[in-house]
C-alpha cells in the first residue's frame, strides 16, 4: 500500500544522502538526460544544456495554472528552473529554457524558497523542468527536510527522462505532470532535438507507474501520489497526436489520468519552421478530442479550444 506521506519523509538521511552522493558524481561525467553528454560540467564544460552546476532559476511562486489536484485552492508552489535537457523549436518558456534567463543561486537558497512556498500554504512544490540541475535540487531538498518541509514533489517532465534519472526520482517524487508528445522520432528529433524519444517516452511512463501503480487524494482532491499524462495538440502533426493517444492506451489503459492541451501557439523559432508557424486548427483539436474518446479515456481534463 502507497503512504500518502511523501516519499522524501519515508527513508532516513543516510539513505537520501547515498542518494544524493551517486547523483552528484554525474557532474564529473553528465549521463543524467538521455543526451549522456559525459561533460564534467565541475570543470565548466558544457553539454547539450548548457547548465553548469550551479542552479539557476527563473522564479519560485504560487502558481494557478497546473490541472485542479496541482493547482488546488491555495497554489502549487512552481519552481521553474532555467535551461532544459530539449531544445523544443516552439517552446513558450523559451527565455528560461533555450535563452537560459534565471538567477543563480545556492542550494542553501532554494531550500529557502521551497519552505517559504510551504509557508505560503503551496499543496506542493512543483518542479518545472529541473533535471538538468537534479543533483543540486536534491540537496536543497534534503536541506529543507531538516528545516521542516512537509509537502509533496510533484516533477514537471518532458517524459524523456535516463534510466538513472528514473531510478533517482523514485526516493522523492510524489506527483508527475509528464508529457507524451511525440510518436515519431524524426519529428521528436527535428523539433524538440530528441533521440529515440518514443522509446525513452514509453520507458518513462511504464516505469513511473510501476513507481505510483495508483493515484492517491486528499479530502480536498489534491494529488498527494500519482501521475498525470499532458498531451500538447501541435498544428499539422495531429497524426502524432492520436498516434500518441492510443499508444497511452496500450501501455497504461484508460485509467491514467490525461490532461489533453489545445494551448499551442507558435513562439521561439516556431515561425522558422513551415508546419509550426500557425496556432491549432479547430479540425485539428476535434480530432484530437474524438480520438480520446474513441480510446475511452474518462479521467482528465481537455482544454477548450481558443481561436
């Protein structure tokens, strides 16, 4: 039976600071994304990501716009870190992600800010793209459990994470928000810079459902264990779109909870690009809605469609 406690509260200090040690050794050698750059980011070489080993962050605050067990009514407490381990052509946080706009800061200093949130009254902290810095932001997790933080870890993936990032996650992470995008590797790879990442995607989620086989809730409905699968709708590939859809049905069932997102809208270098320049097309997000319904999926959320 799953605890509800979180996960980081269910082992002893030793153990998360094994943890902590084996995942630091990665920046002498940097396997953790599925890049395996092997930089030895402490001699300030850099990989795909360009991150060093200090954190750097774009901003720590109550957030309202995650799926409703997230968000809840007091915020989900979002940590949005900078850099990212894709290179996605279309992303709308581009200034964090590929630009690498963040302040750096101590780990002391993020244990900080994760118990403010706490303070604040966060459900949660919500780490929004972090597993270029997992190492650092493990520790100030660790320094903030000593400090008193009590609340759950939802992880914000791109849902192509390395088989060491995965086995590292299970000591920590209470919630995942992971994406499933792509079917197709050429495409994956041409907008997002991603290699083999239909494996790696599907390896991803079988593995964090093996971790949270079920999904557990407060009195308030908020998320305390458990997964939600995000499904952005991209202009012109809503083949990718259903191909996923029902792919998420064969390796997870119709139980999962899905979050299908009509958001898209071309920013970064989107407009470079002759298929991403465009918003979604009303045809586009129906198909995309049928085929969650033809599939059967009941739990979840769907965006509306905005012109």
């Amino acid at each position: 039976m799953l605890s509800p406690e979180p996960f980081y509260l269910q082992y002893t200090s030793n153990e998360l600071c094994r943890v902590y040690e084996e995942m630091s050794e990665e920046y002498s050698c940097c396997r953790l994304c599925p890049h395996e750059c092997k930089v030895n980011r402490r001699q300030g070489h850099l990989g795909f990501c360009s991150a060093g080993t200090d954190i750097k962050l774009g901003s720590a605050s109550l957030h309202w716009g995650e799926e409703p067990p997230i968000t809840g009514t007091h915020g989900s407490g979002t940590l949005f870190f900078s850099h990212c381990t894709l290179a996605c052509i279309y992303c709308q946080n581009y200034p964090l992600s590929q630009l690498h706009h963040g302040q750096l800061i101590s780990d002391e200093d993020l244990a900080e800010r994760m118990l403010k949130l706490q303070k604040d009254g966060a459900h949660n902290l919500n780490w929004v793209t972090a597993t270029q810095f997992l190492p650092s932001a493990f520790h100030a997790l660790l320094l903030a459990r000593e400090k008193g933080l009590r609340i759950p870890i939802v992880y914000n993936t791109s849902g192509w994470e390395s088989d060491r990032a995965l086995q590292w996650f299970s000591f920590f992470v209470d919630g995942y928000l992971v994406d499933s995008r792509y079917f197709s590797d050429e495409i994956a790879k041409d907008l997002s810079g991603a290699k083999s990442y239909n494996a790696r995607n599907i390896a991803t989620l079988q593995t964090l459902r093996r971790q949270i086989p079920y999904d557990i809730f407060d009195k308030e409905e908020i998320l305390q264990k458990g997964i939600i699968v995000r499904i952005l709708i991209l202009p012109h590939y809503i083949d990718e779109t259903v191909a996923v859809i029902h792919q998420l049905k064969k390796i997870l069932g119709t139980e999962v909870y899905v979050s299908l997102m009509s958001q898209y809208f071309p920013a970064y270098k989107a407009f470079q690009h002759p298929h991403m320049k465009r918003k979604l097309l009303l045809s586009e997000y129906q198909q995309a809605v049928d085929a969650l319904e033809a599939c059967g999926f009941e739990k979840g959320w769907v965006q509306d469609y905005e012109h």
